[in-house]
C-alpha cells in the first residue's frame, strides 16, 4: 500500500508537468505577455486590476491581488500596486448570496469598484462559472478589458474575455496548478515593465 501511494503522488508530479510541458509546446504562455501589456498600461494610466474566482481559483485571485498590494519579490521593496480581488468579507458575500443570489456576487462588486480603464481577470477551470461571466458581461459593458484564466477548451466565458490564458487540461487540480504559475508570471511581467518605466521604484527596506 505505500508503494502505492508513493506511484499515486509520483503521478500526480508528472502530471503537472506532462501539462506544463503542453503549455510550453502548444505556446499557449505566449498570451501572458499580452495580458500583462495591457495591464501594465491601464495601470500607468491610474486603473486597476481586480481579480475572482470561486474556491482555489477564490484563493488564487486574492494571493496574486496581495502579491501586487504587498510584494511579489523579496528583493524588490517598491510602491503597492493596485490590485483588488472581488471576493470580499464574509458580510458582503453572505448579503449578496442572501439578497441577491450568488451568481450576482462578483457583478454586484465589480459593477461598484470598477471603472472604465480598469482591467478584470476571471479565473474559472471549467471556463462555466455564473457568477464569473456575469462579471465579465458587466465588465464588458462598463468598458473594464476582460481577461480570462480557463481550463479545458474555455467554456462559455471564453466568448466574454478580450485575451484568455487556457490550460489544455480538463483536470481541475492540474488547471489551477498551471493558473497560479501563469499568475506568478504575469505578475512578475508587469512588474518588471513597471520598473522599467520608471512608474515604481525600489524603495529601501525601512519604508
């Protein structure tokens, strides 16, 4: 048996990177560097980027959001950026769901904190998720550019989205491993043509 189970945890490595490697061969990472130019100018031009999803796609959009509040690299002390994830307090999902329904969650946040300019990225693994296209139809509408973060072949939110990062996988562990990688990246990406600009700076380590 733990034989066994040793082979189960070795397969789910490979795995990862059987799917990694896909991404890298089909060159689908080529699109996170055209997401993140377009975030990188709606930032320089006062905007913001806000970020959903629902369970480990909920969790990975506020980790990338406080990866540009706080800091993204140790080595690099520099202004926040702003970023918000649309998942907010307990209060306010719960009055929603309640009031509302939980399908109008992240409309309802997005259609309050947004503005024109601002970029949004949803993140579904099945590319499915109601209350992340609702979002992104209102997006749409309010002139918010739409990035999707999807799993499979896009699901329905894939028509809604401007630029869209799919993983070729339907496995939801292994979309949302390859979600956050993309995620780190963009990140990174954007913060370093901040850097490059001269819209933020390194700060020393006591501010």
């Amino acid at each position: 048996m733990e034989l066994e189970n040793s082979n189960n945890i070795k397969h789910l490595f490979e795995e990862s990177i059987s799917v990694k490697k896909k991404i890298l061969e089909l060159g689908v990472f080529n699109i996170i560097e055209k997401i993140g130019d377009e975030i990188v100018s709606s930032i320089q031009k006062g905007n913001k980027i806000m970020l959903c999803g629902n369970g480990g796609s909920a969790a990975d959009a506020q980790h990338l959001a406080a990866e540009m509040i706080v800091r993204l690299r140790p080595k690099n002390n520099r202004e926040g950026l702003p970023a918000i994830a649309l998942a907010q307090d307990t209060s306010t999902i719960t009055a929603c769901g309640n009031d509302f329904g939980f399908d109008q969650l992240y409309r309802r946040t997005l259609e309050a904190l947004g503005k024109s300019g601002d970029c949004f990225i949803g993140i579904t693994t099945s590319g499915n998720s109601i209350n992340v296209i609702n979002a992104m139809q209102a997006a749409k509408a309010m002139n918010i550019r739409v990035f999707g973060f999807l799993g499979a072949n896009g699901g329905k939110a894939l028509q809604y989205c401007d630029k869209a990062f799919i993983v070729p996988s339907s496995n939801t562990g292994r979309i949302q491993e390859s979600h956050i990688t993309a995620g780190h990246a963009l990140m990174e990406y954007v913060e370093d043509r901040l850097f490059e600009s001269g819209y933020i700076n390194l700060q020393s380590k006591e501010q």
